[in-house]
C-alpha cells in the first residue's frame, strides 16, 4: 500500500503561485507512475497533470498548460505540481494519485491522497 499526503494549498489572488507537494509513504514510490486531478465545486473529478506510462515524459490538460509544471523527486517521495500565473477557474481541491500497471497496461493497483483545497480568488 502508498499512503499519500498533500500540501501546499491555499487562498491566493489571480496571479499568484502556489506549489503543490504530495508525500508518499509505504511501498517505494519509485514503483508508481503519478498525476494530479483536481475537482472544483459541483463537478467532477478531472486530470491536471502526469507522466505518460513509462516515460518521464509529462502531459498536461489544456486548461493549464503552460501554467502548471508537475515533476518528482522519488528519493524524497515527493510528487510536485508547480503552479503560476493561477486563474479563479483554478479553484478546487487538488488530488494526488498514484498507480501501477501490468505488462497488458492495466491498472492493477491505484491510491488516492485526501485532497488539498486551492482557491483563487479574482
């Protein structure tokens, strides 16, 4: 099992930086590709930022590209997301998760951290 914890969030103005940490315990995190969701008020759960499958490489959802930069650390356990230039619609708590998979691709075990709340105020 990977206990995941975030931090970071925060009220902030249009504008400003925040940076999210997720810490991860138990089973090596080295052993787990990463993402960030986030899920804003009477909507669903959506992915912010990840690394492709087997690739350091990161992808990014539209609405923040540019904006966001997610990276790791995995000798301290740490999963990052760098966040500038934030906007209103940014609001929402933000999810660190972490999963494996098999040679066929599929998800064969996955964990979610508690969530940190972002708001960005205008």
């Amino acid at each position: 099992q990977v206990q995941l914890v975030e931090s970071g969030g925060g009220v902030v103005q249009a504008g400003d930086s925040l940076r999210l940490s997720c810490a991860a315990s138990g089973r090596p995190f080295s052993n787990y590709n990463a993402a960030w969701y986030r899920q804003a008020p009477g909507k669903g759960r959506e992915f912010v930022a990840g690394f492709n499958w087997g690739s350091s490489r990161p992808n990014y959802a539209d609405s923040v590209s540019g904006r966001f930069t997610i990276s790791r650390d995995n000798a301290k356990n740490t999963l990052y997301l760098q966040m500038n230039s934030l906007k209103p619609e940014d609001t929402a708590i933000y999810y660190c998760y972490a999963y494996s998979r098999n040679d066929m691709g599929r998800t064969i075990n996955d964990y979610w951290g508690q969530g940190t709340q972002v708001t960005v105020s205008s």
